[in-house]
C-alpha cells in the first residue's frame, strides 16, 4: 500500500512537472512572438519618424524642390486649389471656401 503511494506520488509528480513544462513553452513562444512583433514595429516606427522630421521642416522641402524639380512645380495660393467629386459621372468642382 506505501509503495503505490510512493508511486502514483511520483507519476502525479511527473505529470504535473510536464504539464507546467508545457504552459511555460507555450508563453515562452507567445512571448517570443510578441517581442518580434515589437521589434518591427519599433523599426518602422523609427524609419516614419526619420522621415517625417526630414521632410516636415520647410527649408528641406524647399531644397529638394530645388534638387530634384527645377522649375517644375510652381506656388499655389490655397483660394485656387478645389476639390473634385465625382457624383454619378458628373464632376463636381469645389474650392475649399465656398
């Protein structure tokens, strides 16, 4: 009677061992996962913040219009730019102050 006592202890021992061996391996792959996730996500949050900061300032963009446009782009006021819409194959033009 001791003996399979002693045993069915140790087999309930085993088994609860293996059981927490499997949840702690499966956490540790979700875990894995979400730091990877992370981590590429840090990437391109880094690379949008590179590139906003390089092209929000006025003076860069002005640069590259230089650089790479020449003449090719010309100043607009905001009265003239409109919006287009189109509704049911008809266009529809709208300034942004009407």
């Amino acid at each position: 009677m001791k003996k399979t006592g002693i045993v069915s202890l140790i087999l309930f021992l085993v088994l609860f061992t293996a059981v927490i061996k499997n949840s702690t391996k499966k956490l540790e792959d979700k875990i894995f996962t979400t730091n990877e996730n992370l981590r590429s996500l840090n990437k391109e949050l880094e690379n949008v913040k590179l590139e906003f900061d390089f092209l929000s300032s006025s003076e860069k963009l002005l640069n590259f219009q230089n650089l790479y446009f020449d003449e090719e782009l010309i100043q607009k006021e905001i009265k003239e730019i409109k919006i287009i819409k189109n509704q049911t194959e008809k266009f529809n033009f709208k300034t942004n102050y009407d």
